[in-house]
C-alpha cells in the first residue's frame, strides 16, 4: 500500500470555498473531507451488513 502519495494541483479537483467558524478556524480543510466521506462509507458498509445478516453486531464505537 503506498501512503502520502502527492497528486499535482493541476490533476487534483479544486478545492472547495473555505469555510470558516466565528473563530475564524477553518472547518472544512482536507481532512475534515476525507474523513467525512470515509465516515459515509463506514456507516453505509454497517447499515448494508445489518441488512444481509440480522446476527450482526456493529462495533461498540459505531454511532
């Protein structure tokens, strides 16, 4: 598996508009998007688990 891989700006998709708190911190940078969409993912797999076997248990740390 090959990890910290950098893909060129100009064969990336442009990020999108910066948004930040009343703190002026950013909320959405990179990570926060990747972790959101890996979120998805993992509570999609779970739900489609859940689905196929009635025995499933969810992890304890699943929301």
């Amino acid at each position: 598996m090959v990890t910290n891989v950098r893909i060129c700006a100009h064969n990336r998709s442009p990020s999108p508009e910066p948004i930040y708190n009343s703190e002026g911190k950013r909320l959405n940078t990179r990570e926060y998007r990747t972790r959101k969409k890996l979120e998805e993912q993992r509570h999609n797999l779970i739900q489609e688990a859940l689905r196929l076997n009635t025995d499933f248990k969810p992890p304890a740390d699943y929301k």
